[in-house]
C-alpha cells in the first residue's frame, strides 16, 4: 500500500524484556517521526528523523529508548528492559520536507508490558 | 511553556447540525496550525492546515479559522454526520523544527 506502514499492531512482552517496532513511511518521505499515545493523553514526541539523521531526540523519555532509520527508509524504535510505564500505543508519521507539510500516520504498535 | 488546550468534554450535536471545535495555545505564535481526525485504534489522519496569514480554510463540508490575536482557532464540520464521530486533534510547529505541539483532542458525536 502507499500509506505507512508499522509492525507489529500489537505486541505483549514480560516486563524487563526487549522490544523493536518497524515503521515502513511513505516511499520519497525524508522526515519521519515517533509518538507515544496513552490512554486519555495526547501524542507525545519521541523523536524526528531527518533522511537517517535524528535532529531532535529531545523526547525520548530514558536511555532505554533508542530508535534509528537505515536507508532513508524504514525506522525501527527499540525499547531495552521494557517497564509497565512503557505500555502505550506507539505511532510512526513521515511526511515529506518541503514546506509545513501533514505528517501521515500508521495505525501504531499497541505495546503491553504485564 | 507552549500549551495547547481543546475542549476536554465530548461534544454531542444532532446529524445536519454544524458541530464547532476550539483549539487554544498559549506562550507561542505558531506559524502554522494542522487538524487531524482520529478514530478508534487508528493513526491520526490530517485534515486541514492553516498558515497565519490565513484567516480561514475550507475544505468540502470542513472549515478552520485562525485568530492570532485570540490565540484560537476553531474547526466547524458543517451539515455533520454520524460517520463525522470521531475524535478532533489539533496541533502547531514548535520553533523551526518540524515537532508538532498536541493538543488532547475532542470527541464528537454526531446522533442520527
């Protein structure tokens, strides 16, 4: 499809354990993003990819939390030693940079961490 | 620091009804506001974006108006529908990066 495109939908893991999510963007997009939705809260930023470079990194909440892009392509977010505090959906964007353009969403990992 | 606010409560209005939606932000002027709709277990998907040199965008049966001496801007759905239900997000650019402020989003139902 030409939309973006994130694996897995869903993902349940034992707490302490590794996770990696794959955002595929849009093909030509050069900006890609990571949010955190939780329940009854707004997206928070996570980080913004620039071809394979993160300009800002800003919102990544430990050092638990790493994500990089290979390729100007597809981006993968890793969270090490998951905590329950880490359960929440998390969406991939990517948009092109030319000008103030939307950003278009997948439909996010939903991550759960019993 | 940059806030952005929405109506925090669910607005309820009857099909055919214009069902209008306020975005507030503080400590910034933003170049640039977006909206977007999600449904349920979905991604955001954009709507409309407005500039700030732009008074009002419509778009079909939506339209978004940019006050910046307000500091608001208000998102009306005209002659609604129930496929209108979902929830409204606005957001605007922090700074010269490319990082979108969030607002919490409203929900909106349209009754038939």
């Amino acid at each position: 499809g030409a939309g973006v495109s994130q694996s897995p939908s869903n993902k349940v893991t034992e707490k302490g354990k590794d996770v990696e999510l794959r955002c595929d963007p849009i093909s030509g997009h050069t900006a890609l993003y990571w949010y955190r939705q939780s329940l009854g809260q707004g997206l928070e930023f996570l980080i913004y990819f620039q071809g394979n470079s993160a300009p800002d990194k800003s919102g990544l909440p430990s050092d638990r939390f790493s994500a990089e892009r290979t390729g100007g392509s597809v981006s993968t977010l890793t969270i090490q030693r998951t905590q329950q505090e880490d359960s929440a959906v998390y969406l991939c964007a990517s948009s092109s940079l030319s000008g103030y353009q939307p950003q278009h969403f997948g439909d996010g990992t939903r991550l759960s961490i019993l | 620091s940059q806030k952005i606010e929405q109506n925090s409560e669910a607005l309820n209005i009857q099909e055919g009804k214009t069902a209008t939606l306020t975005c507030n932000y503080t400590n910034y002027s933003p170049a640039y506001l977006q909206w977007y709709r999600q449904d349920p277990g979905r991604g955001p998907v954009f709507l409309l974006l407005i500039r700030e040199n732009e008074k009002e965008k419509r778009k079909e049966r939506l339209k978004v108006t940019f006050d910046t001496t307000l500091k608001q801007s208000l998102f009306h759905i005209t002659a609604s529908q129930p496929a209108d239900s979902a929830t409204y997000l606005c957001a605007f650019n922090a700074g010269n990066n490319r990082k979108l402020i969030w607002g919490l989003g409203t929900s909106l139902a349209v009754n038939p």
